[in-house]
C-alpha cells in the first residue's frame, strides 16, 4: 500500500475531516482517502497516466493488435 502524509493544513482542516468522518461512522484516514478516491474518479485515467506510474512498468501496451494505430501525446 502506499501512503501520503500531508502537511500544513489549513487551520480547521483536521477537525472538519474528523466531524465528517464520524458522520460517515468510520475514522479520519478513511475519510480522507474517500474523499481522495471520490474526487480521482471523477476523472478519466489515460494510458499515459498508467504507464507513467511505476505500477504502469509492467503494461505491454500494442497498439497493432488491438486495430489502433499509435500516435504522440500531446504534452
């Protein structure tokens, strides 16, 4: 699993996590990577963004074999 530490909250933020997340009956890390998760999927994940990550090393992408000609990403 990987992890993130955040730092320099704004002033509240940490209350407001925990108020909410008791309302969500589970506790503040779970809240948070909800709301990190929710607002994630909102977005579409390209091919770029898989293969850019370290998990994406192992993605053999062929464009050849699934009918579809390659082209360069505009950057």
């Amino acid at each position: 699993m990987e992890q993130i530490l955040i730092r320099n909250l704004p002033p509240g933020t940490k209350a407001k996590l925990k108020a909410r997340a008791g309302q969500h009956h589970r506790n503040t890390e779970a809240e948070v990577r909800a709301i990190l998760v929710e607002a994630l999927e909102r977005e579409p994940v390209t091919l770029v963004d898989l293969l850019s990550t370290d998990e994406g090393a192992d993605i053999d992408f062929e464009p050849g074999r699934l009918g579809l000609t390659a082209r360069v990403p505009e950057l």
